[in-house]
C-alpha cells in the first residue's frame, strides 16, 4: 500500500520507493529508506509522520511514491 493510504496513527515498513530516482535518493536521505519504520500521525494533503523518532511533514505526492506494508493498524 502507498503511505497515502495508510490510517493516521499506523505504522509500517517502506518496502519500495517510486519514481525519479534523485527524488527518491532524498527520501532516502531524510530516513524514508528501504525497510524504515514509519508511523503516520496526521494529515491528508500533508502528511505528518515519524522517523527514527523524527516527526517529518510530506506532500501527498510525496507520500505516493513510498510503498510500505502494514505492520501495526490505527490504535
């Protein structure tokens, strides 16, 4: 699933990350990386969420282009 569709207050594990490569390398940068834990706080057209215990805001294009898997639902 894509960030994007992933409840506020779930977390998950980036699987994949889409689309130009430079852009996905700043994700990367910025601790959206393959097999990161993330946990979507808030938002809908900019995404709250939090990174090795760093909250980070996303556009929502942003958020589309990282793929992760589910592994806790909304509390």
């Amino acid at each position: 699933m894509r960030l994007t569709e992933m409840a506020n207050g779930a977390a998950g594990r980036v699987c994949a990350l889409e689309g130009d490569p430079e852009f996905c390398q700043r994700l990367r940068e910025m601790g959206f990386g393959e097999s990161a834990v993330i946990e979507r706080i808030s938002g809908q057209g900019t995404l709250l969420c939090l990174v090795s215990h760093t909250r980070l805001a996303l556009s929502e294009g942003a958020a589309r282009q990282i793929v992760v898997e589910l592994i806790r639902s909304a509390r």
